[in-house]
C-alpha cells in the first residue's frame, strides 16, 4: 500500500515517463435515456475495422495509422504522453483541421503538445488551459530549471512555445471557473480531466460550441483513474464516434452531430444510478479487445470504491490479474491507487485527483 497521496503523485510521474529528455530520431515515412439523443437521420452507420487498439474505429487512410510513416521536426521538449500521441496530434490537426474553429488542449504542462498542434495547423488559434503550478513530481519536466513547489512553471511553457506564441491564448488557474466566449471549437485535447468536475465543465461550458464533426481526443481514456470520461461518453453514445487512435492513453472521437447546449445535467455523476454506471462502464472496456479493457475495469473498480462499493471494487481487483491479458499491460499503479481509494473512502475522505 503506498503510504501518502504524496508517494501516489511520484509514483504515477514515474510510470508515464516516456522518454522524457529528448525524443529519438525521427524515422524517414516509409511507404506506405438522461440525455437527448440526436435525430436518427444524422446517424453514421457504425465503424467496423479493428485496429491494434479498438475494437471498431473508423481509419483516417486506406491503412490504419498513417500518422506513424509522416515525417516532421518533433519538439524536444519533455512530455507525460507518447511519441505515437505526439504525432498523432500533429497529423490530426495537419490533415482534418478546417479553420472552422479554435483548438483548445486542457493540460498542455511543458508544452510538446502545443507545438505539435500548432505546427500541424498554422491557420489556427490554439487555447491552453493549465495550472501550471509546479511540485516535485514534475521535476523531470523542466530540465536545468531550479524551481520550488508552488511556483508557476507557466513561463517555460511559454519559451517551449515561443515560435507560435502568437497564436497560443493562455488561460491559467482552476479549469472549472473559465468561460467560453470566443465562437466555435473545431478540435480539443483533453488532459485535464482529472475530476468529475472538471469533466462536467467541459461538456457544459465548452463542448456545445463544437463545431458538427468536431474532434474531441481524450488522453486519460485507456486509464483507470478518470471513470467520469467512460461514463459521460457512453451516457453520450449517440453523439460520438471512434477513430484509429494512438498508443498511449489516448482514445479519439469525432462528434457526430453538434451537443446540445446542456448534455450532462448539472448534477450528473452525483445522482446516476450505480448499475446504470456500470452497464456504461462494461460497454466501454468492450470496446477493446486487449489489455486496455483491463484499465476500464479497473476504472469500475475506483467508480465501486468511491461509491462505497468496497467489497465489489475488492473483487475486481482480484479478477483482473487473473485475465490472460494482464501481462501485456502495466497495472501496479492502478492497482494500489485503488486499493488507496477503497481504504480512503471507507475512511470518509473525499476523492482528490493526482
């Protein structure tokens, strides 16, 4: 059991420490019923090829993946997701972006991000939402830099960007007390949706200005620590589509008709039934046919934890190491994070993110 929310934060740094000093080389390519439902007539027909990662994705090419064989100048700037989530970002901004709408990323930190959507779009006007407060943990984000726990890493997110800090708006502080105000939203990063709040605020305050077949990438999908995502998209499932997507945490969707202006209730996660979250949570880890439905059951696992479910949460946590897959994926976090979740809240301590 790790001892202290504290240990928690290093140890999850740790895990997703992906070759954080500088990237390789690049390749040359080779070749190569709470919610409205939108109007049946706007309806895509279901996906049905299988990538390495879902089960059913729509393809961007002829072939799955075409992100990996483009060749451009990757930032070398340290980064919490992977290579294959770098060039992703930079194909899919490169080859869907219309210049309908800005592009907002939620938790860009150190700034690769950034540069890779901005160098794939340069027509684009980017909004950056951060708090950019350092801690210990994210000290191998900010090389040669000597900074104190407290103190705003946002200037070195603005030289990591500087050759497109014209067209980044910064928007810094508590997530859940910014407004949109600057018209429609073509394509959006997630990687701040550490809380239900959080989440919430997305869908209610940005998410209905996005543009028809707008881009919604969810970093923390493949992750058993954000449950809300699995459970806003599936209470959603009529709305979104899914898209060849990258390794990593991430899991892209495109809209397939614009949300309505409330699409989650205020109050949603507090007041949804415990086995309708569930029935939603199953449908979500069935969409993958590997090691990463593993991580959507554990998501389960904390979502049973924090609704006091202790002993069901117990049991999934015994389940999964038993699945065949567990071996292809890293699960020791996710693990013991739960395990602190079930001991926490039996406790009556509130869920705080990491």
């Amino acid at each position: 059991m790790i001892d202290s929310l504290a240990a928690f934060r290093q140890a999850l740094f740790r895990r997703l420490q992906r070759g954080f000093s500088q990237y390789p080389a690049l390749r040359q390519p080779q070749p190569a019923p709470t919610s409205p439902k939108p109007a049946a007539g706007t309806r895509l027909p279901p996906p049905a090829v299988a990538t390495f990662k879902l089960g059913a994705a729509y393809l961007f090419d002829t072939s799955p993946q075409p992100w990996r064989s483009e060749a451009w100048t990757r930032p070398q700037i340290p980064s919490m997701i992977g290579i294959d989530e770098i060039d992703f970002l930079h194909y899919l901004v490169r080859t869907q972006y219309s210049k309908q709408g800005s592009i907002i990323e939620f938790g860009p930190l150190g700034g690769a991000s950034t540069c890779a959507l901005a160098a794939g779009a340069p027509e684009a006007t980017l909004h950056a939402y951060d708090f950019w407060t350092y801690h210990e943990a994210l000290r191998d984000y900010f090389p040669g830099r000597r900074l104190r726990p407290g103190q705003s890493v946002l200037p070195a997110f603005l030289e990591n960007i500087r050759p497109f800090r014209d067209r980044v708006r910064v928007h810094r502080g508590d997530l859940t007390r910014q407004r949109w105000g600057s018209g429609p939203i073509e394509i959006v990063f997630v990687d701040a949706a550490k809380t239900p709040a959080s989440l919430l605020h997305m869908f209610r305050e940005f998410f209905p200005s996005l543009v028809p077949q707008g881009w919604i990438l969810w970093q923390d999908y493949v992750s058993a620590t954000c449950p809300w995502i699995h459970l806003a998209l599936e209470e959603l499932a009529d709305y979104f589509e899914y898209w060849d997507s990258p390794e990593g945490g991430t899991v892209v969707t495109r809209l397939k008709c614009p949300l309505p202006r409330e699409p989650l209730p205020a109050g949603y996660f507090e007041t949804l039934p415990l086995e309708r979250a569930r029935a939603h949570l199953a449908r979500a880890r069935d969409r993958f046919p590997g090691w990463e439905a593993l991580d959507i059951w554990l998501a389960e696992a904390l979502w049973l934890a924090l609704a006091g479910c202790a002993a069901e949460s117990q049991n999934i946590l015994k389940a999964v190491p038993q699945d065949s897959r567990f071996s292809q994926g890293s699960f020791d976090y996710d693990l013991k994070f739960i395990a602190h979740w079930i001991e926490a809240t039996s406790a009556g301590k509130p869920f705080t993110a990491v």
